[in-house]
C-alpha cells in the first residue's frame, strides 16, 4: 500500500502547508508576522509553480512550508513534494474543495512512486507523507494504488512478465479481492474457439493465453473491460527496428490499465459485474512463428489477411472483442498500445479515443477533462474502412495507405464489435517519455482516472 498520503484528523506534529499562486501572495504576506514576511521576501519566493518556502519558527525549525501553485485543481501542483520536502508528515492549510484536496492527494502519493526493483544501492531516502481527511485518503489511495499497478506492470521487463506472469499478476489481482479468475493456455485457444491469440503467441517459448477475470453481482450491470496483452512485441517476422524494438516490453500496456482499473472497481465496491478480458502474448520470431500473407481465423468467423505481423495487438484484441460482446455488456472499454499513427497525431500524452457510442464518448470526454486526465475523440471515419480490404480474406490486418493508421486499426477493431454494444477504443502510449512531478520517466496509467470517473459516476452508490 502507498503509505505517502494517510487519512485522519490533524495531528500537531504535522506542518502546514500554504498553497499560493503569485496573484495571491501579497494577500497571504499581509496576514502573517512580519518576521515570515521578511522571510519569505528575503528568500526570493514569488509562488510560481512548483517552487517552494520552508518558513522556520522561533527556534529556527520548520514551521510551515509555501508552496507555488498555479491551479490548485491540477492533480501535479504538489506532486514534487515528497521528494523535496524534509521527511516530516504535512497537511494542507489552504481551504480546499473536495475534489481539489482528492487530487492534490492523489498527485502527492504518484510523486513518492520509485520503481527500483532491479537496482542495487537504492535511494532509500524517505518521502514527505501527506495527512489527508479519512475520505480524501482512502479515495486518492485507491487511485494511487492502481496507477501505480499500472506502471509497475509496465516498467517490468518482459523476461520477467511475459504471458504466465501476466497470468500470474492477474490472479494475484483476483485473490486480492476474491475475484474468479480462468485462463485458455496454448493449443486449447485453437480448441476452445480463438484462433487469432493462438497464431500470434504460438512463436513464443512462453505460450499464450485468454486471461478471464470476473467479479461482482451476477444481475449488476454488465461492465467489460479488455486490454491488449503483448508482453513483447518483436513485431514478428516483419521484425522492429533496434530503436522501434527498445520500449516494446510495454506493449502490454493495456492489459496493465485494465488490471489497474479493475482493482479501482473491486477496492471501491462497484456495484457492477465486472469482466476482464487480457489476451496475453509474445509476438516472437521462430519457426512456427506466423507469416506476412497468411490467413487466419478468428472467434467471429471473420478470416483477416496478415499483411504486416507487427500489427498483431489488433489481431489478439478481436478475439478477446468478440468473446466480450457475446454477453452483451452495458459497456465495453478496451485500452491498447495500438499504433505509433495515434502518436504522430497526439503526440506521446495524450491517447486517443475511438466510441461507437457518442453519450458514452462525451462522458468519458467530460470526465477527462474534470480530472485533468487528458484524451482526444478521434473518428471511426466509415469510407476509411476499405482501406482494410482483402483480395482474400474477409480483411486485411494493416490497411493499404500509410495515412490514418490509428483510425483503420480503430475500424479494424469495430468489425468486430457488434451494433448494439457501447463500446470505447484507447489507443494510447502508457510510457512518460520525459520525468515531470509525479509522472516518472517509464510507465504510465492514460485515460484510467478518466474512465474511472465516468464509471463511478455513472454505477456509483
């Protein structure tokens, strides 16, 4: 548990924290001794983001700490705190709204996150610990805990998480929380009607697998999740370049959102009956590995073409589609580190977001925004979709121009949606590229605290 931000009433040992931005500073000034004021002139503090004043008392020790903010509603305002500050435990003195006190929370626990698991001579420095009202703690923590699933699921390398320990991370998931949980391993996803995992994880040592978790009341309404499992992606037999190749440990990133948001759904109680699909593979190279030009199956009786075997996480994602809508859930979300085209159009931070479903495309477009966790709706353009032919086959798995890649894999995806079946695409890239507060270099949860908002919204008490 992230133990950064913990709840409960102020205690007197804990120090204040003032939250300011430079329009409010003389204001503040105005109300304290002159002895800070001299202070906090003398040290050159002008409340611009993200800087800081430790503000001693009497007897020279911390007293209060100044902090810099330019919205207080941006969840990253704080997020360089625990780092930075002493390691004492801190409570914000500025009256704050809920939601601004539940997010400032939320960016002070994801700015104490360290993945050090495989260095020698850690930083073992402690980090500053916010004291937050028991609500604020518990739901902040909550959040905290399952982006943190997320990035560490990302930043693991793939010789330690491919297809069995993502199985493995899943049913640890599940046993948390007394979720049931199966799995379809090798050969028997041919058997037991998935042919499309099976032919991109058949080159793998390591076989594939459906990965199948479900919880929650049986009548509560039907909420699936599925995400893109390919726990390294060579790219196939049209093998990656040495630099397309370096990051592909995290083209599982979408299975970790999906186990990041699942957990938010279980720890907080979701009245919903929660499904989770993860198709989990290793696109490898070997002699069975499968071909530009083949053929295959898949669970909706379509045959697709495979024009380019690096484009295999679309391939995966139809089958666990297919098997998702055939219970006809109230909704379907999927999260995919689908195409490098959603990134040229993006850019690295922000995903992209296709729906069949314009209500649920604005709510999880509302919510993105309330909670500063940033998308952008991109359109399943119909005429795009002959793009996907196939002299063949029922379809091709890359389309014919280089041009709208994220688009003709969303429409890709949507043969295999049927109408009827709300359904929301995030193709997204789940790494930082760039260390700023609260979000490391590495692995990154996009668009989960968005669409936990619109789900809490939406099923909540």
């Amino acid at each position: 548990m992230n133990t950064h931000v913990i709840g409960g009433a102020p205690e007197p040992g804990d120090v204040p924290v003032d939250l300011v931005d430079e329009k409010g500073l003389d204001r503040w000034l105005e109300t304290q001794p002159e002895s800070t004021r001299r202070w906090v002139r003398a040290a050159g503090f002008e409340a611009r983001p993200h800087t800081r004043c430790l503000v001693p008392d009497a007897r020279h020790e911390l007293a209060s700490v100044l902090v810099g903010v330019g919205d207080r509603a941006d969840p990253w305002c704080c997020a360089d705190l625990p780092g930075a500050l002493p390691a004492r435990r801190y409570r914000i003195r500025t009256e704050l709204a809920s939601e601004e006190s539940e997010r400032i929370a939320i960016g002070w626990g994801l700015g104490a996150y360290r993945f050090d698991r495989y260095r020698s001579g850690t930083d073992r420095r402690e980090r500053a610990t916010l004291h937050a009202g028991e609500r604020i703690a518990h739901r902040a923590g909550r959040q905290i805990e399952a982006i943190c699933l997320v990035r560490d699921l990302v930043n693991t390398p793939a010789d330690d998480l491919l297809p069995s320990r993502l199985h493995d991370a899943a049913r640890d998931l599940a046993g948390a929380f007394g979720a049931k949980i199966s799995a379809i391993v090798g050969d028997d996803l041919v058997a037991n009607g998935y042919p499309a995992i099976h032919a991109v994880g058949r080159a793998s040592a390591d076989p594939p697998r459906l990965v199948d978790l479900r919880w929650g009341d049986a009548d509560a309404p039907r909420v699936t999740l599925a995400g893109k499992g390919v726990c390294f992606d060579s790219g196939g037999l049209d093998l990656k370049s040495a630099r397309g190749i370096r990051l592909m440990k995290k083209d599982m990133g979408g299975a970790a959102h999906v186990l990041g948001l699942a957990r938010l759904v279980m720890d907080s109680g979701l009245p919903v009956r929660l499904r989770v699909l993860v198709p989990a593979v290793e696109n490898a190279v070997s002699a069975n590995a499968y071909r530009p030009g083949d053929v295959l199956a898949t669970r909706a009786g379509l045959t697709v073409e495979v024009d380019n075997t690096d484009a295999e996480g679309r391939i995966v994602l139809c089958d666990a589609l297919t098997e998702a809508a055939r219970e006809e859930p109230d909704v379907l979300v999927d999260f995919a580190t689908l195409t490098g085209a959603a990134r040229v159009a993006l850019g690295p931070d922000l995903p992209a977001l296709f729906s069949n479903d314009d209500d649920l495309a604005r709510g999880l477009a509302h919510h993105a925004d309330d909670v500063r966790d940033p998308l952008w709706r991109l359109p399943l353009h119909a005429p795009y979709a002959e793009l996907l032919d196939s002299r063949i086959a029922d379809i091709s798995n890359s389309a014919s121009s280089p041009h709208a890649g994220a688009i003709t894999a969303a429409l890709f995806l949507d043969r295999f949606v049927p109408d009827g079946v709300p359904w929301a695409h995030f193709d997204l890239m789940a790494w930082n590229q760039r260390s700023r507060p609260g979000r490391p270099a590495g692995g990154e949860a996009m668009a989960l605290r968005a669409t936990w908002a619109w789900m809490e919204k939406r099923y909540g008490h």
